[in-house]
C-alpha cells in the first residue's frame, strides 16, 4: 500500500468511528441519485455512492430517492445494499424530507436534481451537499440552491469554473471525483466466467471497447421518446469518424499482439451501433479474435468482465471510471456533444489517454495509444492505479466533508 493511499484508508476508519448525527443518533441520510437505467455508468453512480457511504460510514441509515430504477436497477441495488431504503411514491419521499438529517445529491450530467435540492432548503432547515456533478449551462437559480449547500464537489475541473464563474460563493467547491468511481466491490464473477468461457476469452487477453453516438438516440428504446431527427442526422453524419480509429485499434491489436477485443456496451442503443460501425466493418481475419456482445448488461456482470480485461477504449465515460475504479487501463474519447465530464481524466492524471474526437491532432494518436494498452499492460495497469489512488484520496477528503457538515 503506498502512502496515498494509506493517508486515505486511515482518514477513512476516523470518519467511520466518529460520525453521528448532532443528537448522537447514527445520521439519516437521503441520497438523490439514480437517474435511468439504459446505461450501467448511470446504475453506477449510486451503487459507488451506497459503497463510499457503506465503505466509510456503516452505521449511517440510507433512504434512496431515485428517478428510475427500472431493468434491473433495484433489484441490483437491494441485492448489495440490502438495508438501503428505496422510496417509492410522493408520500414516502414527503416523510424522508422530514425524518432524514441531510440531503446529498450524487454524481449526474447536470445538476440533475436542483429542483428537489431546491424544495429540501425550502420546506427545511437542515444542511446538503453535492458530490461529483458536472454544470455546464448558464443556471443562477442552481447558482443561488448550491451557494446554500455545505459543500459542491465538481466531477471536473471545467465545471467548477464555470459555476464560480455564474457566482458560486459556497465556502468548499472543489473537484471530487465521479461517484461512479466508488464502484469496487460489486461483482456477478459467475456470469462473467460463463461468458468468456463461451465466447473464447480468456483472462488478461483481451481488451475492451465501447462505441457511441454523438447524441443517445433514446426514441430506439424508451417508450414514448420522440425522435430527433436534427441530433439524428449529427449521428449519422459523424458515426463514421467517430468510430473508425476504434477500429484501426482494434486492427492493431489483433494483428501485432495475441490479444482479442471485446465490442459492448454501457447503454443499451449502442449494442446495434458496435456491430454496425465496428464490427461489421472489421477485415474478415480480424474478425476472428473479436466478439461483438449483442445483449445488455448490468454494472455487476459488466465490472466483472472489465476485471478480466487487459483494459478498455472507446467513446465512453463512466466505464473507463469503473475500470480506473479497479486499477484497469481506460482510454477515454470524447466530443463537443458531450458534458465537460471527460475533462475529470485530465483532473485525475489520465491526460494522455483523453482524446478529444473534434481535434485532428489528438485523433491520430488514437490507434496507436490503444496498442500500447495490449504492449505494454504492466505499464497502463501501473498508471491506472496511480490514478486509482489519487482517486480514492479526494473520495475520502469528500466523505470527511460530509462528516464535519454532519455534525
């Protein structure tokens, strides 16, 4: 263990020992997060929030206030965390608001929630907090709901000036990671192994990698989601770009290491799109040493399979967070289309292995830094944990803030 990591553990087991409501009572916490569960990055934020608050906080009582716990979500949630309380309906969530001692707002694209922050500090006087959100859009009355919070944690460092920028004065706003990145322990290793055994994987000898469009078409999987067809033609016209240094990658991996790939999915409208432009497109003995997964899964066996792996690379964010989670190699690239989140790699040490799709200089490097994940994996495991730790260092700094606002 280096000393990083160490001051984080042993802040840790402080906090446990000491926290507790200001009546001495173990604190209740209501934890808004949850926001869909098409996306296993999404079903990850509040698992990586329930196991900081589990990990660091054991004795805390936990009501869940989700938006969406469909496909398996709550049931996933209940498995692990069996004492969690998952509100259902406005009368459960009215009685939270009056039982619970804080309100904390986990990791989203936005200030997803602002408008239930916003009634917490209006129909009480106790405190909240923010972690890991990005804030992009001009926004003064989450400007005015966040300059009441006891703490805003920024996934990213864009974000965070942005807001200070609008007129945040909240005393602590400072980076904190993505809670997707408190994913550690959740794991289906069953499914995992039933898979690569089926699928001619084998551990350590392969890599992952994840497409995505420009924008999520969510009108192919959710009932009553209107088609865009504006957002639809941006896909269309840059899907090609947008994956075809992924696939010269995955070219190079097969034909200059003994490596596989695996082409799947952190949401489920990019189960068709990997086969499409990924897949499909490969030369025919490259094909050979690829598996296109045509199925979706949850984070647990998801995680598992990431484990397995040599690492990971794609259009994607909070699979790579999961890896990094886990001390596996990720690549991360991103467009203008998107959030500031992807910044949070260069937050966290992992510069050279962002890529942003929108600059020609950076997109050549792409292939060939993709290679060096299947050259070189002692190496990309060796700077996936240093930023694992520094992670885990400001996760605990975070979970002292919320002790002291406890108290």
């Amino acid at each position: 263990m280096n000393r990083r990591h160490f001051i984080g553990t042993a802040l840790a087991a402080a906090i446990t020992s000491s926290v507790r409501a200001a009546d001495g009572k173990a604190p209740h916490i209501l934890l808004r997060n949850g926001w869909q569960s098409i996306n296993i990055g999404d079903i990850a934020h509040q698992m990586g929030m329930l196991e900081l608050l589990e990990t660091h906080m054991p004795e805390a009582k936990i009501s869940f206030w989700a938006s969406n716990l469909e496909n398996g979500a709550k049931e996933l949630v209940l498995k692990r965390f069996p004492k969690t309380i998952i509100l259902e309906g406005p009368e459960a969530i009215a009685t939270a608001i009056k039982e619970c001692d804080f309100m904390l707002h986990g990791s989203g694209s936005g200030f997803v929630a602002q408008k239930d922050v916003g009634r917490w500090r209006d129909e009480t006087d106790k405190p909240y907090g923010v972690f890991g959100i990005s804030f992009f859009p001009k926004n003064p009355e989450g400007i005015k709901i966040l300059n009441d919070a006891k703490f805003v944690y920024f996934r990213d460092s864009e974000s965070m000036r942005v807001a200070k920028e609008q007129g945040l004065t909240t005393p602590i706003a400072e980076f904190g990671p993505d809670c997707a990145f408190g994913v550690v322990s959740l794991r289906n290793d069953k499914a995992a192994d039933e898979f690569l055994a089926a699928n001619g994987l084998e551990h350590g000898k392969f890599l992952c990698c994840i497409p995505r469009y420009r924008w999520t078409p969510f009108w192919t999987v959710k009932k009553g989601r209107e088609f865009d067809p504006k957002k639809d033609a941006r896909n269309q016209e840059m899907k090609e770009h947008d994956h075809a240094q992924l696939r010269e990658g995955i070219i190079q991996i097969v034909t200059q290491t003994d490596m596989k790939v695996l082409i799947c999915c952190e949401d489920m409208t990019q189960i068709p799109l990997g086969k499409e432009m990924i897949y499909d497109k490969l030369p025919e003995e490259v094909k050979k040493k690829c598996v296109w997964r045509d199925k979706y899964w949850l984070t647990d066996v998801a995680l598992s399979v990431f484990n397995r792996s040599a690492g990971l690379f794609g259009n994607e964010m909070h699979s790579p967070i999961m890896c990094i989670s886990s001390g596996i190699p990720a690549i991360v690239c991103r467009f203008k289309e998107q959030t500031t989140k992807g910044i949070m790699w260069r937050d966290i040490g992992l510069d050279e292995w962002l890529f942003d799709l929108d600059d020609p200089e950076k997109y050549k490097l792409i292939a060939p830094t993709i290679l060096s994940l299947a050259k070189d994996p002692a190496a990309a495991k060796a700077k996936a944990a240093k930023a694992r730790d520094f992670v885990r260092q400001k996760q605990a700094e975070e979970i002292a803030t919320l002790k002291k606002s406890l108290g």
